[in-house]
C-alpha cells in the first residue's frame, strides 16, 4: 500500500489536507481512517473496494500551531497500513 499526505494553508483558516493510496498489486482498499490533531475527520468504507482512493479535507489543523495527521488504510484482508504527517 502506497499512501501520500500533502498540506497546503488554505487562505481562510487552517490546513486543506489531501490524502491519497494506491494498492499493491493483487491488494484492494476497504477502508480509510483520517485523525487530524488526535481527532477522527474521516472514518468510512470503501466499497465496492478501489485499487486507488483519494480525498481533500480543507480548513482543518491549526495555523499557527502544530499539526499532525494519521492516515490509515484498510485492505481486503483487514490488514492496515498506517502513515503520519507532521507539520508547524
């Protein structure tokens, strides 16, 4: 699984976030999980299930401040793969 999070300062407030995974060969996506500053902002299934998934959240985080972002995805098998972004 191959997951990618990218931050940009959104003009009226906070963080816009983009998030975005592609599953290994033979693999799936069921489900994504997005936590913002410790925080659930996105927890949903995916189905039917996708080889590549990809969302914005925007106005989210804190600016100034700082901001952490915990991706985690879910293939077929229930397997989950997990990465974080840091920023201030």
């Amino acid at each position: 699984m191959d997951i990618d999070v990218n931050h940009s300062r959104n003009p009226v407030l906070g963080w816009d976030i983009q998030v975005s995974a592609k599953a290994a060969a033979g693999e799936t996506i069921t489900a994504a999980r997005i936590d913002v500053n410790g925080s659930p902002v996105y927890d949903r299934p995916i189905s039917p299930p996708v080889n590549k998934w990809q969302r914005t959240l925007t106005q989210k985080g804190q600016y100034p401040g700082e901001n952490k972002v915990l991706v985690t995805i879910t293939n077929e098998k229930g397997e989950q793969t997990k990465t974080q972004d840091e920023w201030e």
